[in-house]
C-alpha cells in the first residue's frame, strides 16, 4: 500500500461522471420511486424495484474484480441493494468501510418551473434537474466511482460495501432489520461513509458532524361530546384550543421559542461551538437566515449566524405542523368546537435521550389538564440523534490534504438540525468505527420541494475526496 495517483483519481472521477454516471443518473431520475411513506401501494407499482435494478445494472457494468451484486429483500419490507468489493491486496485487516445512499424519493409536490419536472432529468450547465438526483440518488454512482478511483491510482481501500436503501424517506422503518440481518455479512465495519448529506456552499468539503433527535406526539383536547353553538356554550364551556395553548405554554416559551421540558435540552460541547464558528467565518453575514425565503419583514430567530448556527443544530425547537377539528375559516360557523388536535413536532440535540424527553413532554401534557378536559395523545415517536466521534489522526490530516487537493479551500462543518436515521443506528451498532457524513447538497439544491437539482462538479469533488479517504483509512 502507499500514496494513491492524485491526477489518475482525478481523471477517472471526471471522466466516469460524464461518460457512465450522468447518463444512467439521469435514467434514475425518471423512474418515480417513491419512498413506502408516500406510496403504501409500492410493492404493486414496482417503482423502488425499478430504481434498484437500474442501478445494480450499472453496477454489475463496472467490473470491478471480485466484487458481488445483491438484492437483500424481508418480507414485507422494501428492498436493499448490496454492492460488495474485496479489499485490494494489504488492506485485508482494515475491517469494512461502509458505504451509505437511498434510492426512494420524496413526492413530486407541484410548482416546477417551466421546462422541468421531477421525472424530467434536464441538464442546465452544472446542474441536473430531478427529483432524487441530489438526494441522494447519485450516492450509489459516487461511491462505486471512489472505489475505482482508488484503484486506477494505485492506491488502496478495505474491504467495503456499498448499502443503498429504499426507505430513507420514510425515516429508514426496514433499515434496523436489515442491519441485524447484516450483521454477520457486514462484519466489523471500521469507516462509514454517508453522502446523503451537504454544506453551506459548493466551495469546500462539508462534514456533518451532528444531527438532531426527534419527538412527535398528536396532542387532542376534548370538551365537549358534541360541538355546540358559540353564543349558548361559550363563558361556559372552556373552548379546546384555549386549553391546547395552555398546554403548550407548558412545553414551550411563546416569546423566545425555548423548550421548557428540561429532558429536551443538553450543554453543547466546546468542539461544536468552536466548530460553529469557524462556519460562521466564512459564511457571508446574514447567509445562514438567508438560505429561507422569509415573507416580508420577518425576522430569523437571532441575529448573531453563531447563535443560528447553534440554534439549528444543538438546540431543541417545538414545530406545530399538523391540525385537526378546524374548518376552513369561509366555512366555519358559529360554533364552539367539539375538539381540537395539533400535531407537534420536536426537535431534540443530538446527546439527548428522546424516549426520556418523549415521556416528559407526555407528562407535561397529560397532567393537571385545565377544566379536566380530556387529553389523548396519539403518533407518539422518538428518535435519538448522533454525535460524530473525534476524528481519528489518519481522518483529520486526509481532512487538510483533500481540502488543499480537491477543493482549494478549507473543509468546515456543519451540524444538520434534520436527521438521518441511519447514522444514529449505526452510531450505536459501530461505536469505534470512523464517520464520513458529507454530499453534495447546498444550501439551495432543493431537496424534498420543486426544481431538485444536483451540483455536478461539487458532487465529482467529493466522489474524488471519498477516494482519498478509503485510501487513508486503508493505510490507517
């Protein structure tokens, strides 16, 4: 083993991406794969069966030596497509890297613009249109590219297995059977890899070095058995929604947006702020409220990027996204209703244990309920984040080569306020193994609403820099 080709792994990357993946990424795009979440009917469409025999067909193209193609199918869960490359010579005892994407997608929502659509793959100069081209269709193409980048430039990497998912979407439901009925299979996985991530801008390699739990619950007050007409019951029957906002007032600061449930917050650790503000330097000021289309005079939470920054990652939000037992206001009567139900969803930093704040929060809005109207609480879910380890010495000096290489800019970090539910797991499952959470997604790529689009030459850049760290880690 010794130092990979820099202009050879450059080559083969560039010209794959134009030759081989483009072409049969765009064929990805077209085939509406959405995730079980969003299509309950999708072993009948065959639509995710589609997407994985498309890609395990460019696969099985590649001829890499010794590597093995399968689909791993449960029953009743949606399918997994396995591309599994032995190690080159030397590199046997470096354990498995772990190589992770998704094939399903997000629904097409409406309002795309002229000339492009989500089944459409169109290319406009460095971009490619579609859903599912950035997130994260074209993981598995950078991937297998990585790895025969490597190789073209004499370099080496462990064993490593390539896992692409067809549930993502849906908050990966199938993906702990799948990992437990991998486990023999996958061995000791020492590096993960994930490109279902991204940054702040296309000039740099981006690390996701946290990801924020979650706690969901459906929250109903009922008050009445039947509703009832405003003017007879109201100043004598409490309305549902009143006693809803002093519920909520229990979990939440209505002025600051602090959660009050103290099992929902934890300290931050210095890494984490250091690392917030080394982002904030070379984001432009206002950049990170910026990346949202505020109507009008709104105003972002805080002023300070730092504090937004530590905001979105570290810090436990409450969002109301759901309501029930509402009329439209053109057709809501004189009517003092019956019950009301809002759906409320949290997001918990990354240490924190949800299954403990899930409980509070359901303490908080089950007792001492007001009038003693009834409460029920349904969609109950929790998911705990993740929190990177310390970058191993080999992790952190590939860090400072690539950055210099490949993006001629410093690598900086960001910590995602979303989730990714298979890093948590994998988290727990692998805890002395190495993380690599990047992509290619920026801050206006689009993901989950219209005009999708991946960033092509930051998607070679990183496909390059992945070839650069199976390398490292091969020699460790």
């Amino acid at each position: 083993m010794g130092h990979v080709e820099q202009q050879r792994v450059t080559d083969t990357v560039q010209k794959m991406w134009s030759d081989e993946i483009l072409p049969s990424l765009s064929g990805l795009v077209e085939i509406p794969a959405l995730s079980p979440g969003f299509d309950p009917e999708w072993q009948t469409s065959g639509h995710l069966d589609a997407a994985i025999e498309h890609v395990r067909a460019w696969m099985a193209s590649r001829e890499i030596p010794g590597a093995t193609i399968d689909v791993v199918r449960l029953e009743g869960r949606s399918p997994v497509l396995l591309l599994d490359v032995p190690a080159t010579p030397g590199a046997e005892d470096a354990g498995t890297v772990l190589l992770y994407g998704h094939l399903d997608k997000q629904p097409p929502v409406g309002g795309w613009a002229e000339g492009l659509g989500p089944w459409t793959p169109v290319i406009e100069g460095h971009k490619l249109f579609g859903r599912g081209s950035a997130d994260d269709g074209y993981a598995g193409y950078a991937a297998t590219a990585a790895l025969e980048a490597v190789r073209a430039g004499d370099g080496a990497h462990a064993r490593s297995v390539v896992l692409l998912e067809t549930g993502e979407e849906s908050g990966s439901p199938d993906l702990p059977a799948y990992l437990e009925h991998l486990s023999d299979r996958l061995g000791r996985v020492t590096f993960v890899v994930c490109l279902d991530s991204g940054g702040n801008d296309y000039e740099r390699l981006w690390l996701t070095t946290s990801l924020r739990g979650l706690a969901q619950v459906d929250v109903t007050v009922r008050v009445l058995d039947s509703s009832q007409h405003s003017g007879l019951a109201s100043g004598v029957v409490p309305d549902s929604f009143r006693v809803l906002r002093a519920l909520l007032d229990r979990i939440e600061d209505a002025t600051t947006g602090d959660v009050l449930i103290p099992e929902c917050t934890v300290s931050i650790p210095d890494n984490r702020v250091s690392e917030a503000r080394a982002t904030a330097e070379v984001t432009p000021p206002g950049a990170v409220a910026g990346a949202f289309p505020l109507h009008g005079s709104t105003r972002p939470v805080a002023d300070d990027d730092v504090e937004l920054l530590l905001a979105n990652a570290w810090r436990p939000t409450l969002s109301v996204i759901g309501a029930a037992g509402f009329p439209d206001p053109a057709e809501a009567g004189n009517v003092l209703r019956s019950e009301s139900t809002l759906a409320l969803s949290f997001r918990l930093p990354p240490t924190a244990d949800s299954a403990a704040a899930l409980e509070a929060i359901k303490k908080a809005l089950t007792t001492d309920v007001p009038y003693g109207a009834t409460v029920e609480l349904s969609g109950l879910e929790a998911a705990d984040g993740w929190n990177a380890p310390d970058p191993a010495p080999w992790l952190a000096d590939t860090l400072e080569s690539v950055s210099t290489s490949v993006f001629d800019a410093p690598w900086r970090t960001s910590g995602l306020g979303g989730s990714i539910p298979f890093m948590g797991l994998l988290g727990e499952k692998y805890p002395e193994a190495q993380f690599l959470v990047t992509g290619a997604l920026g801050p206006d790529s689009n993901a989950h609403v219209p005009d999708e689009w991946l960033h092509i030459p930051q998607a070679q850049r990183v496909t390059e820099a992945v070839a650069h760290f199976l390398n490292a880690h091969a020699q460790g």
